[in-house]
C-alpha cells in the first residue's frame, strides 16, 4: 500500500507546483496525470497479492476457517479502495487544469 500513497503524494505535489506557480503548468498536468493513471494499476497489484495469499490459504489449511483467509482478502480490498480513492481526484483535477491551460 506504501506505492500508493507514494503515487498519490506525487501526484498531489505536482498539482500543488502547477497552481503555485513552482513548475510550468505544462509538467505539472502532465506528471500528475501519469501519477493518476498508476495509481489504479498499483490497486491492482495489490487486489493480485492479497488474493494469492488467500489461495496459499485455501491451499494449505482449506477453506474451513474464513479467519484465516481474511488477511488476503482485506489486503485486496484496501489495495484496490486506495488506488480508486487517489486516482479518482488526480483525474478530476487533471483534467480541470488541462482546460485551464488548453494542454
């Protein structure tokens, strides 16, 4: 979940630099719309691990005890509501900073 926040962090900061002016608005909207796209990709990834974790569950004790298959499965979850909770803000926000500047 680390590389999610890490995305979303950037992704924020590029989009503060291009309304304060730090960075040419260009770059800024540029960045945090790559920054937008990887972050669901990372949910992703974290949606897979959580659940081969669970399957390495399932395989060695069986599905019988749903607690031990919870660990992978909240894994997935969370994964997946990160990256959609700071995808969908960089996007929105991208996209209104482009037809600000005409990129």
């Amino acid at each position: 979940m680390i590389p999610i926040v890490l995305v979303g962090a950037f992704g924020f900061y590029y989009l503060y630099c291009g309304f304060s002016g730090t960075i040419p608005a260009h770059k800024a909207v540029h960045m945090a719309g790559i920054m937008a796209k990887v972050a669901p990709l990372f949910g992703l990834l974290g949606t897979v691990t959580g659940m081969v974790r669970t399957f390495k569950v399932i395989t060695t004790y069986g599905n019988q005890n749903p607690v031990l298959m919870a660990d992978g499965i909240s894994e997935a979850l969370i994964t997946t509501q990160s990256g959609l909770i700071i995808a969908f803000p960089l996007l929105l926000i991208n996209q209104k900073l482009a037809e600000k500047y005409e990129l």
